[in-house]
C-alpha cells in the first residue's frame, strides 16, 4: 500500500510543480514527473509477488505470472507521453525565439 | 453494416500518410483527398442512420473472441449515439476541409496542415466508436494531440502562446483520465466499458468510484471548457486558423468532452443524485458565466468562443436534468425529453457554431482584421457571408423557424416540467443575452457605416469558402425537421434509448 | 552546428554501426524476446543521434536528411496500415487479422504477420524520433 500512496506523492509533486513554477521547461518537467508517476502506478497494478514473466511455454500450469496488461498499456501510454512532450518541447523552443525567455510572466500578452 | 465500422477509422488516417508521402509531389491530391474521403464517410455515416434498425453493432479488431465471457478484443460499439456523433464529425469536417482548400493557400506547409486535419477526425472517429476505455484514451489523445499543433499552426507570438497553454491544461486532463484508467482497472481487472460497469454493479466500493467519477468529471470537463476549467478556450479557438476553430468549437470539444461524460455516466456508472447535481451546477455556471463573459469581447472569434462555453452549458443542462430525474426514479419520458433535448442542441450548436467561424474567417481573409471596433458595413459587398451570418446568429440566439430555437425550447420545457423553475428562468434570461450579444456582432460587422476600406479589395469569398458557408446555413434551417414528431421518434429516441436503458448497453456483452 | 573532435569521431565510426546491428537484432527477434518495435526505434534513431552529434548537421546536409527521415516514417505507418488492411479486405474480412501461418513457438519466422508489423514500427518510430530530434536540434 505504501508503495500506491508513494506513486500518488509523485503525481502531486509533479502537480505542484506544474501549478507554482514560472518557467515553461520547468512547468513541462513537472508534467513529465506526473506522467511517469502514472507509469509506475501502472506497473504496481499489474505487480504480484513471486510472479514470473508471462510468456506461456510447456510445464508451467501452477507458477504465478505478473498482469501483462498494464505492461502494454504502460508502452503505450509512452508512446504517447513521447508525442506530448515532443509538442511542448517544440512549443517551448519557438516561445523562446520569439521572446528570448522562458518566464510566463513576461510572456503573457492573452488573458484567458 | 458490421465490416465498414473499420473504415471510419482507417480512410482518415490512410489519407493523412498519403499526404505526408505523395502530397508534395501533386499538389491536387493534397487538396482533393480529405474532402473526397471526408464526403464519402458522411455518406456512410447517413447511410447508417437511414438503414439503422435500433440494434447495437459490434466489431471485433483482429477476431479475438471472449474467453470465459471476459471480452479480451478490442472492440467497436456502435450505437444511436455513435452514429449522430459520426455524422456531426464527418459533416462538419467535410465542409471546414473543402472550406479550408481556398483558405489555407496564404499558409506555407499545407500538407502538414491536411495531415494533421485528418489525423483529428481519425482521432474523433475512434473515441466516438470504441468500446474499450484505454482505446478511448488513445484516441482521445491522437485528436488533441493534432489539435495542439493545429492551434500553433500559424506559428506567431500569440498562436504559440495559446497552443503551449492549450498543451498544459490538456496534458492535466489526459493524465486525470490516465489516472483514473488505473483505478478502474484496478478495481475491476477490465478494460471492457460494459464488462466493468456490470463488475461495478455486482460490487460496489462506493468512495472509490465517487472519487473516480469527480475525477473524470475534471478531466473531460477540461477537455470540454466547463466553467471551472475554461481558462484555454478563447485563446485556443480564436488563434487557430478558422476552419480549425470551426473543427474545434464545433465538434472536437463534443467528441471529446461531452460525449464522454455522457457515455461514461450513462452507460458505465450508476446514476446517482450528487453526481447529477454536480453535473447540473456545473452546467448552470457554464451556461451563465460563459454568456457573461462574452458581452465584453471585441475580437470576433474569442466572443464565438467564450459563446461555445455558454451553449456547451445548455447542453450539460439537458443532460443533468435527464439525470436527476433518473435518479429519483421520476417519470423516464421526461427524463428521456430532456436528454434529448441536449443531445439535438448539440448537433444544432456543431452546426451553427461551425458556421459562425467560418463567416469569421472568410471576414478575416478579405479584410485582414477581427477586431469589431474596425469592422463595419460589410453587408453589401459580402452578401453571402452576411446573409448566412445572420440565419446562424439567428439560430445561436433563438429565434423561431431555426433549429436553435426548437433544441432550447425543448430543455426549457422539461426544466419547466422538472420542476426547476430556476434552470428554467436562467435558460430564457441567458438566450435573450446571447441575442443581445449576437445583435452587436452583426451590426458592428455586416451593419452600420462603411468604415474607410478600399473598397476594390473587399470582395466576396472564393467559391469554396462560400459553398461550405451555404451548406450549413441551409442545414441551420433543416435541422428543426427534426422536431416534427415522425422524424423525432425514428432518430433521437432511438438515441436516447441506450442511455437512459443501461441493461441495453450490457447487453452487448452477451451477444459477444 | 560543428562537429566534435577527432576521438569522438573515429569511436563513433566504430560504434554506430554495432548499435545499428544491435536494433536489427531486436527487430527481427522482437516476437521471441520481451522488447520490440518501439525499443528498436529507440536504438536506432539513437545510433544516427551520435552520428549527429558527432560530426554535426553541416557535413550530413540534414535539411535533405530531414526529408528522407519524414519519408521513410510515413512509409513505416503505410506498411503497417496495409497489413492490417490487406486482412480486411482479403483474407478474413476482420481487420487486424494475423492471416499468415503461424509456425513453431521460439522459431525465428513464425508468429504470422507480427514480424512484419515490428518492422513497420520499427521503421517508424526510430524515423519519427530522428525527425523530432532533428526538428528540435537544428
């Protein structure tokens, strides 16, 4: 259990960070942390003791084997925590050329 | 019928490869493909609605059946729901697409732009059509994916500014719905939409599944801009290229937002009384607020946008309402009426929201600016842009023989009969508002003196742009034949049916 | 951007190329092992990254680089779109099908049309990460 309520910690780190950070890579980093924090609640879902690699070969009826499904998911979700990041790394790198800093405070010409 | 579901999902994508390999080298094909393929899917999908016999239709992917009675395939629901989903998608994305062939010549790079249009309809398509939670999410960030690089597509210091908000804000959501994936599979051990819903319903932990549900509610609430959470939308909306805000405002706030809460809280939850009223609040604010918001505005497309929160919150009213007589066991017909209701004006609103952008771009392409205060008098050199304007502002704002009018009627009626005096009075309250609002925007735009243009260079639109522009404002007037009781009961009923009957939609997992 | 120096140079020249045949490995086992397509691209968009990193875009003429990678990740996609296609249409009318026999478990050719797949998002993703290297990088 301690383990899912360090997970959640993680996911409200990144969260923090994402809400009181000032800077665009800063605030990214803290979307990343949060991402991966889901990961690893993912890869815990899917965890169970003493269990083995799922691949179904000859003899082994009785043994445990981990879920592989989070797994799959878990390479998913990568995939597409890599286009997300791609997009705002992209963002980011043109924001800074048309601004020259990477603080939303001096970026903010909209109001939402 | 069973085989074409596929197609819906593999044209737009096959499309969007086709461009990026074959589209430098002809330029037509570039041009001609999406909308090509774009009107073929919204034929099939017509198609469906005509020939469907109020039956649900299952696709296998791959031909995985279930082992034990545990779906392990992913799967393909189709349902009434669905299918008005999938013609509101193909249609509206058929006409931005042959809207956006004049529109987007001013731009470089116009294969990327039709790749990543048609990654977002594929992208839409899939969320409307799969069956399978973790599918759904998938999908749901392919669509906001494209939809992210759409926004910054005219690369200036504001689009990018709005696009890199739009990204945060959307990852937040896409990781609350990631999040709540977790615990449902945790929870129950399955992906299967109906599988977990009859799982819950067999043992129900009931802290859990109110925290997942507050949770989805904050991450499609996001992806939809209810009031809460609407910080992104008129900066996102109005900076993307119009028949991009047109896509965006009109479906992809639907597809993604409001189709899930819908799916979701109908079909894999039980429907209970605080959850409903949240839902209903939470509509009420938006409707509202929203409206408040946009009397200040003088940039053409952010008043449109802030407008999109106020009428996605007449929606979210239909459907709360609905709930909240379910949950008390109250008289279904109504219940059914009024989630009926929301549903019509959502397809009303893709329509004539849709349309109204539209009008805003071809107002931006011949006169190079949306600022209200510097428009005017555009009525006589522009007569099809005006004229279309003004039946969409009609419909937004109510007025009687447009489709806006009957869809509002419709929720106000079972407000009334509902008992929520309240909801009914500020429904009324905010559409005189919204009239008011759209009256300004007409005069100060299409109205009024002519302010010193060159007049040689205003024109009408090219014919493409118009061509778009005239389809929805005859569908703005077609689209109240469905009110006309023969028409109603052969197509929203059969809509609603599967919601408000949850054993309906389980029952797909015995036919398996 | 210039190079780097002559050290990282000539051990890259040495290294590339074992990393390249590292993710040709994986690919071609990639329905035998844990691992696959996307681990594959990994590897090998991260052989041409040293090769960037090494000698620098103006030798390798990266603009026109930047074409041919966008290219051959467009192509990936296709294959895999008309693989699972091709079940679609012709052999058993379900999309995604594996319509190709399946062989002995732990033969390097069987398991149907999954090799194949590996390959197409193999080509892909290691294409699609070089774009976006490049992309950011330039």
């Amino acid at each position: 259990m301690t383990t899912y309520l360090l997970c959640f910690v993680l996911f409200l780190v990144g969260l923090f960070g994402v809400l009181t950070k000032r800077n665009i890579i800063k605030i990214a980093i803290g979307l990343i942390i949060m991402e991966l924090s889901l990961f690893m609640f993912f890869a815990l879902i899917g965890y169970v003791d003493n269990g083995i690699a799922p691949i179904i070969v000859e003899k082994t009826e009785n043994t445990k084997f981990v879920d592989p499904l989070p797994q799959a998911i878990v390479l998913t979700a990568i995939v597409i925590g890599l286009a997300t990041t791609a997009m705002l790394m992209a963002i980011a790198i043109r924001l800074y050329k048309k601004y020259n800093t990477f603080d939303i405070r001096k970026i903010a010409n909209l109001k939402g | 019928m069973n085989s074409l579901i596929p197609l819906f999902i593999i044209l737009p994508l096959a499309t969007a490869i086709l461009i990026m390999l074959f589209g430098r080298l002809a330029k037509v094909l570039q041009k001609a493909l999406p909308s090509a393929v774009l009107l073929f899917l919204t034929g099939l999908s017509f198609y469906f609605i005509i020939s469907w016999d109020s039956g649900i239709y299952i696709y296998e992917i791959g031909g995985w059946g279930p082992i034990d009675n545990i779906p392990i395939s992913i799967y393909f629901v189709l349902d009434g729901l669905s299918i008005l989903m999938l013609c509101i998608i193909n249609l509206v994305g058929f006409l931005s697409g042959f809207y956006a062939i004049s529109y987007i010549k001013r731009y470089t790079g116009e294969n990327k732009f039709y790749a990543l249009f048609c990654l977002m309809i594929a992208g839409m398509n899939g969320v409307v059509l799969s069956g399978d939670i973790f599918n759904l999410y998938v999908y749901l960030e392919i669509a906001a994916i494209s939809s992210y690089a759409l926004v910054a597509f005219e690369v200036e210091k504001e689009k990018l500014e709005a696009s890199y908000k739009y990204q945060v804000l959307g990852c937040l959501s896409s990781f609350f719905i990631l999040l709540n994936i977790g615990l449902l599979y945790w929870y129950t051990k399955s992906l299967n939409i109906a599988d977990i819903s009859r799982i819950m319903e067999a043992s129900a932990n009931k802290n859990l599944i109110i925290f997942i549900q507050i949770l989805f509610i904050a991450g499609f609430g996001l992806k939809a801009a209810l009031i809460p959470f609407h910080a992104w939308l008129p900066d996102a909306h109005s900076s993307a290229p119009s028949p991009i805000s047109a896509m965006l405002s009109g479906v992809l706030i639907k597809a993604i937002g409001i189709y899930l809460i819908i799916r979701l809280f109908f079909n894999m939850f039980d429907i209970t009384y605080e959850i409903a009223l949240l839902i209903t609040v939470i509509g009420t604010l938006s409707m509202v607020i929203g409206v408040l918001l946009a009397i200040g505005q003088w940039d053409m497309k952010r008043l449109l946008a802030y407008h999109s929160i106020s009428q996605m919150g007449y929606v979210i009213i239909g459907i709360g309402i609905g709930m909240l007589i379910l949950a008390k066991g109250g008289n279904k017909s109504w219940a059914a009426l009024s989630i009926a209701g929301g549903l019509f004006h959502m397809t009303n609103h893709a329509v004539f929201k849709g349309l109204l952008f539209l009008n805003a771009g071809a107002v931006e392409y011949t006169t190079g600016t949306r600022n209200l205060k510097e428009l005017g008098g555009l009525s006589g050199s522009m007569p099809v842009t005006s004229s279309t304007s003004l039946s969409a502002s009609m419909a937004i704002s109510g007025i009687p023989p447009f489709n806006g009018f009957f869809s509002k009627l419709i929720i106000i009626i079972a407000a009334a009969k509902a008992q929520y005096f309240l909801l009914t009075f500020l429904a009324i309250s905010v559409s005189i508002i919204t009239l008011a609002s759209f009256l300004k925007l007409q005069k100060k735009t299409f109205y009024g003196k002519l302010k010193n243009w060159n007049l040689n260079k205003i024109k009408e639109a090219p014919f493409t742009m118009c061509f778009s522009m005239i389809v929805l404002a005859i569908l703005c007037i077609g689209l109240s034949l469905l009110i006309i009781p023969g028409i109603r009961e052969n197509i929203m009923i059969h809509v609603v049916y599967t919601l408000i009957n949850k054993s309906n939609y389980l029952l797909i997992l015995s036919e398996l | 951007m210039i190079g780097m120096t002559l050290i990282l140079k000539k051990i890259n020249q040495l290294i590339v190329g074992l990393i390249f045949l590292y993710g040709i490995y994986i690919i071609t086992h990639g329905h035998l092992t844990p691992g696959g397509c996307f681990a594959v691209g990994a590897v090998i968009a991260g052989a041409f990254f040293l090769l960037v990193l090494a000698y620098g875009s103006d030798i390798l003429k990266l603009r026109k680089r930047e074409e041919g990678s966008s290219v051959a990740e467009s192509t990936g996609i296709f294959i895999f779109l008309v693989l699972a296609f091709t079940a679609l249409i012709i052999v058993t009318r379900i999309f995604f099908t594996n319509y190709l026999p399946k062989g002995i478990t732990g033969e390097l050719i069987s398991s149907g049309v999954i090799p194949l797949y590996n390959i197409a998002v193999g080509i892909e993703v290691a294409a699609a990460l070089f774009n976006t290297f490049l992309a950011l990088y330039l």
